[in-house]
C-alpha cells in the first residue's frame, strides 16, 4: 500500500532527553489510564512536545538492549527537570507488562518525541516496531476508515480497513491506520494508546487529514468481550448504527456471536465510541466505532469488512 514507501529517518526525527522515571501510583484517581505521564513542561517543549501528545519511553535493558512504550503526556510538571512521573498505573504488572519493570523503583531511561517509525509492515514485524499509514487521494471527504491499533495490537482491524478500501473508488474512501507488532507477544502492551488520547501532532499522517472534515468515519477495534458492539459519536443518525447492526449480523450469522449498538444500552461506556475526543469522532460529525470480539475479527473480519461497505456505498456515491 501507498502508506509504505520508506522515508528519510531524519525527516521527522525530533529529540530525546535522559530522564528519572518515578512510578507515582497516587494520582491514578484522576481519570488516568496506565499509559499516562507527567513530564516537565520546559524539558518537553525542547524537544517539541506538549501536553497532551504521545512520546515513548526507552529503557535500559540487559545487554545493551532496551524496551520501550507508547505513553500520552496527560500532564506536565515544572519540579525536576528531568524528572518523569509514571501515573497511570494501578498495579505493579501494568509497568511489567508495559516496560518489562520488576518493580515499582525509579529507572533512568529516555523520552523519545518520535512515536511512529517510517518503515514497511514487513521492516516493522521484524523490529517489534510502530508504523502508520495513511491511504488517500488528497481530497476525499466522504468516508475514512480507521485502525488505530493494527497490527498485533488489535488483530485483523487494519485489514478491515484496507478491505473496504480495496472495496470503494479512492474518491470516496480514505483510511488511517496504525499497526505495532512485538516479537513474542505483547504489542497490545507496549503499542495501545486510547481513543480519546490519540493526538495528531504525534502521528503525522493523521494530522496531514485531521482538518479535512469528512462526513463519516468507522472505527475497527477489538477487545475482550465475546460480542461486537456498535457504538459512535452523539450525531451519528441511531437509523445508520442499526443498518450498520443488522448487516453485521447478517455476516456472522450461524456464529452465535452478539451483535449490539449503543442504543441497545448493553455497550460498556469506555467501548462506546460517543466521547467527542475519541478520534473517530475528530474526524467527522458522523463517527461510527465497531469493537469485536477476537473471533469476530479472525474469522469474520472481511465478511463485517464488507458488510460495513455495502450500507455505506449508496450513501457516499450521491
Ligand atoms: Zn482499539
């Protein structure tokens, strides 16, 4: 796809600092998620990051080798400089399964402004790494798929994606999309950034798109649940997430999977996609966000994919 021509390393290369992290689980009440970090404000700017924005964390492991993460800066701080405080975790096995972290001690490590690399999916699988790519003929304001977490960080989403763009005229249809992988499990881990935190000076292919206004646009995600769950923004029409419902059953029927939306009042509130934050909705006023079990996804993927595509054909070709 277009999205994997590889490009020059440095062109969006920005900086790092040397930091102190210090797990700091007393302000997990404020609404934090185990991604989040409190970083100083001066020491962020230099490098050019805000609030608000995503960095990734590296830290020293064994052998010359590091690991690292995705984090959002949820908040920033003028005490030490270099001081960052990891907020958002509630046990010591979110900072294990996140950084590899055996305990909650402070580690040295650094914060990286650059969170996805130019590479191919390919190059990306084989270096546990984090791409994004963006398929779109520059103008298209009907439709945008997206897959925030392709990849091994929600299986078989961007694929979904890439379906229903294979499916409809460029004309009509753009997609963004993101894949992590890590060798050996854990890209959900190490990758997963939420919906509403998702910022566009992060990821520079969503910001090239961020303003185009589309009419609609569908999320794929998954999650643990053994259902599929359509939910969306306060303006999608509840007639659109029904038809959406219905020939969604229609494409896994026989499976005895659940399908439900929103308005069925059984989609748990973080999964429902209705907060004006959350990406999908960022990018138009008709925002649709699909969650799917992981045998929704692996064996039904295509088949959703295309019932997706079949109610939104006669809508965007008017
Ligand atoms: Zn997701």
């Amino acid at each position: 796809m277009r999205g994997n021509v590889k490009k020059k390393y440095k062109k969006n290369y920005k900086g790092f600092y040397t930091a102190q992290f210090v797990p700091d689980i007393s302000k997990v009440s404020n609404g934090h998620r185990r991604e989040h970090c409190s970083a100083n404000r001066s020491r962020l700017n230099m490098i050019g990051i805000n609030q608000g924005q995503q960095i990734r964390i590296v830290r020293p492991i064994a052998k010359g080798n590091s690991t690292l993460a995705v984090y959002t800066v949820s908040d920033v701080h003028d005490q030490e400089p270099n001081t960052v405080f990891v907020v958002g975790y509630t046990k010591p096995e979110d900072l294990r399964d996140r950084l590899e972290l055996l305990s909650t001690s402070p580690f040295r490590g650094k914060v990286k402004a650059q969170v996805t690399m130019n590479l191919t999916d390919a190059e990306a699988e084989d270096k546990s790494e984090f791409v994004e790519h963006l398929i779109d003929n520059g103008y298209n304001t009907k439709l945008i798929v997206i897959a925030p977490h392709g990849g091994n960080i929600e299986k078989h989403t961007d694929e979904q994606a890439e379906r229903i763009c294979e499916q409809l005229p460029d004309r009509y249809v753009s997609a963004w999309i993101c894949k992590g992988f890590k060798q050996g499990g854990g890209a959900y881990d190490r990758w997963h950034i939420t919906s509403t935190d998702i910022n566009e000076e992060s990821f520079p292919k969503l910001k090239s798109i961020i303003g185009r206004h589309f009419e609609y646009s569908v999320a794929f995600h998954g999650w643990d649940n053994d259902s599929i769950c359509i939910g969306g923004g306060q303006s999608t029409p509840p007639h659109l997430k029904q038809q959406i419902k219905e020939a969604i059953v229609n494409a896994v029927s026989g499976s005895g999977i659940s399908v439900e939306t929103d308005e069925d009042r059984t989609c748990p509130g973080d999964f429902n996609g209705s907060n004006s934050g959350n990406i999908v909705n960022r990018l138009s006023t008709k925002g649709l966000q699909i969650e799917q079990s992981k045998k929704a996804r692996a064996r039904y993927g295509i088949k959703i994919a295309d019932a997706v595509t079949d109610i939104f054909d006669p809508l965007i070709k008017v």
